[in-house]
C-alpha cells in the first residue's frame, strides 16, 4: 500500500520531540512577548503556503497552556467560512472551548449567554447591510429584488446615522459581557485566539472576519493570532476593493506581523527520508551503485540540494517524497541507483517548475541554458559531484544515440585542456563517464535510453492526485 506521512502529533510531555524545523526558539520569544501583552492586540503568523503555519501555531498554543497556563482556542477560518458570518464562527468556537471546559461553571455559562444575547443585536441590526455586500458583484441578482434590497440598504443607512449613539452603546455592551467572560475563564492572563487559514477563505469573508476582530473583539486582554499567507490575502483584498495598498490596508488590522521562516530544509528532508525508510527500499529493490569512485554520493544529499536549487516548499519536498515511494512501488528489482538519481532530478524539476521540465523533455530551450538556471539558483555547499550528475542528466536528455555520442567527444575534447591535478579534471572525467556507460552488456542502453524510461515512470504520476495523501501531514500546512 501506499505509505502516508502521518499526522502531526505533540507529545504532552516533550512538546517539540516531534518538530523537525526548529520552531522551539522562535515559540519561546514571542510566548514571552504575549504573556506581558495587556491590551488588545493582533499578531499575524506570515509564511507561504505549504511552510508550516499550522504547526507553528498548534504547538505555539501547546506551549501556552502549558508552560504559561495561558488558555486559548484554535479554529480553521477556511473550514469554517461555510457560515457567511465570522461573528457567528468566533463566539461558536468559544461556545465549544466553555462547553469542553466549563460545563460544569453555571457562572461562565450564564456571563457567555449574555454575550450571545448581546451578539444577536447587533447580527440583527447589521443584517441588510450584510446581504448587500454578500451579493454584490457575485450574483446576477434579478434587477427589481436587487432595487428592493438597495432600498433597504439606503434605509438601513439613515437608521443608522439616526441612531449612532445607540450602536455604539451596543458595541459597548457586546466589548463589556465579552470582558466579563474572559475575567472568570482566566482573570490574569490574557486569552488566545488562533485563527488558522484565514487566506483560504472566500475574500468577503476574510476581510469581514479581520473587521469583527478589529471593531467588535477588540478588548483587552484578547489576542488574536492570524495564520495567513500574506500576498494571497492580499490578493483576496484586491478581489473586493480593487488595486489598492493591500499592505496598508491590513496594518489597519493588524498590530504586529511575524514572518515565518524556515532555517533550512534539509532537517524535513532527512526527516522524510528515515520515515520514508527509503534505504530500506533501496535494499529491497536491490538497487546497484554504478559508479564506485563517486564518493560520498548520496540521494539524499541530492534531494538536498535539489530542493535548494529550485526553492522547494516544505509541501513540494512532501510531495518529492510521496511521489518517489509510489513510482518505488511500480518499479521492477535489480534497476541501477542512476535510476533513482535521474528519477530524483525529473520529479522535482517537474513538481516545481513544470514549464522548465517540458523546456527540457521537448528541447525548447538549450542545455546550457537549463544548466545555468538550476545551478545558478543554488544555495548550497557546491556539491560538485550532485552538480555533474546534474549536468549529465540535461546532456543525454531527448537525445539520439548519435547526438549523446557526439556530446560526449565534446566533452572529452575538454579535458585536453585541464590540468589532469585538478578538481576540475575530476569533475568534467566524471561527465564524461556518465554520458558514455552502457547500463547494458549490448551497450546499447546509456543514459539518454535511462532517462527515456525514467521520463514513462514521472509521467505516469500525472494520473493522480496528491493533494489526499499530503494534507494527512499537519508538519507542512
């Protein structure tokens, strides 16, 4: 069967004995930073997608309760946006948290109902002007129904300017039940709200949910934590308000922006690797090592390198993974260890950048041009050896028997005119070597036929869909 990378977990007594990106340190400042906050406050978790947000913020809100005693919720904004209104979707979380913690405190209980209640005013007074803004621009509205409801808008404004004093009282009234609320679920610390996904959301719903925190839920001693993808949220804003500043738009919401990085992906490559357990699938496969003299070669390290040549995600590298143990599973026993190394190279260049792949498969653009876009992105230690493998690979693709052979005499002609002491020698021999094996005792199959049937197995990956497998890992949303 396929293998899947488990869900996330957090051990209650070793809280980062799973975290393989080092979100320990990180976690621990800003924890410091939102224990002594006092005031209403919004903080902001910023990354890409698929860069781990939502385990960042899963175990940050593990790491609270238990070394803070500081009590919080965390809810999906995206699975929840079904809703229409983000009111409703916070005071139902909190509704949960107290029915999970405090069924049993008539006090808590009574202080929510009057939240509640207060909560249906104001829904009751906001409602026209909600069906206005829910429709426009999305549906095509019969033209009379959509006059009846402008009626009611432009109605619903006058009220409004008439009765100013009055919402503002009630704004009032919903800020002081919530405060008294908050006092008796935790009276000295301050109470978290994690909201996850909120860039995934319908744009309306987005944006209506980051005015509610702002306008309705602004009290001391609440804060909020946004998980966003910052320029997807910003593009939802643009979806509504047209080509605005959406950076200025969200500091009106937003008090504080934290940037999430990863410091390096090579811990989540070696992570996947061992519970991938691909070493033991190389053994199983009996996949032989070609070429003895490379030293230090290993997939690994190529996986590496590769997924820091081409800007890979903690998803794409995810999906590296899940689409390297699916084609394992078709593959025959007995291939040779180049196999897996070219299949390494066109999985990922296909995953990441799928236009440079068809450049390359349907010779669009030139082998020189290709070698100088993946290596020149690189960040690495300038593995030299992952970096001829590489070049190699490019050479021999959608090449004929002819075409590869007369690479290779240009490649060798080099070597006339380096010095045989030298790691470039080493280097460009080496090139030389894997565009001129026969991988069979006919010598008809090099590494142009090799790549024409590791090219088979990638394209067979098209036939599924990966987006099942890789949500089951809580490690990379």
């Amino acid at each position: 069967m396929i293998s899947k990378n488990p869900i996330f977990e957090i051990d209650d007594n070793d809280i980062f004995k799973n975290d393989k990106l080092d979100r320990k340190e990180s976690i621990e400042d800003l924890s410091s930073l939102l224990v002594s906050t006092k005031e209403a406050f919004t903080i902001s978790i910023n990354a890409d997608w698929g860069a781990g947000k939502t385990t960042f913020i899963k175990l940050w809100k593990k790491y609270l309760e238990k070394e803070h005693e500081i009590k919080s919720i965390y809810f999906s904004a995206w699975e929840d946006d079904f809703s229409k209104e983000p009111l409703i979707s916070i005071l139902g979380e909190i509704n949960k948290y107290i029915s999970d913690n405090f069924d049993s405190d008539d006090e808590i209980k009574e202080k929510f109902q009057v939240v509640k209640n207060t909560s249906g005013k104001i829904l009751k007074r906001g409602l026209p002007a909600f069906i206005k803004g829910a429709t426009a621009g999305v549906l095509d509205i019969d033209k009379g129904l959509e006059s009846a409801i402008g009626a009611i808008t432009e109605s619903t404004a006058i009220e409004l300017i008439e009765n100013y004093s009055k919402e503002k009282e009630l704004t009032t009234e919903f800020k002081n039940s919530i405060q008294k609320l908050l006092e008796n679920i935790n009276s000295d610390k301050p109470f978290i709200i994690f909201i996850d996904e909120l860039d995934r959301c319908r744009p309306l719903y987005a944006i209506e949910l980051l005015e509610r925190v702002k306008h309705i839920f602004g009290i001391d001693d609440l804060i909020f934590v946004l998980s966003i993808d910052k320029n997807q949220l910003s593009e939802s804003i643009k979806s509504q308000y047209g080509n605005i500043d959406a950076n200025s738009y969200l500091k009106r919401f937003i008090d504080l922006e934290y940037n999430l990085k990863n410091p390096s992906s090579d811990k989540f490559c070696e992570y996947l690797y061992e519970k991938y357990d691909i070493n033991k699938i190389l053994n199983s496969k009996n996949i032989q090592n070609t070429f003895h003299d490379l030293d230090h070669l290993d997939h690994l390290e190529m996986i590496k390198y590769l997924s820091k040549s081409l800007g890979l995600t903690l998803r794409d590298i995810e999906q590296t993974f899940i689409q390297i143990d699916i084609i394992f599973k078709t593959l025959q026993p007995r291939i040779f260890e180049s196999h897996l190394r070219v299949l390494i190279f066109f999985i990922i260049l296909k995953l990441k950048n799928h236009h440079l792949y068809f450049d390359l498969i349907k010779q669009k653009k030139t082998d020189d041009e290709i070698i100088n876009i993946i290596l020149s992105n690189s960040n690495t230690n300038n593995n030299t050896i992952i970096e001829t493998i590489i070049k190699s690979i490019i050479y021999a693709t959608a090449k004929t028997d002819e075409k590869l052979h007369e690479i290779d005499m240009e490649q060798n002609h080099k070597l006339k005119d380096i010095d045989e002491t030298s790691d470039n020698y080493r280097e460009q021999r080496w090139l030389t070597e894997l565009l001129s094996i026969s991988y069979s005792q006919y010598n008809n199959y090099k590494l142009n036929k090799l790549i024409d049937t590791v090219i088979k197995k990638v394209e067979f990956l098209d036939k599924f869909n990966f987006d099942g497998l890789e949500n089951n890992n809580e490690q990379i949303k």
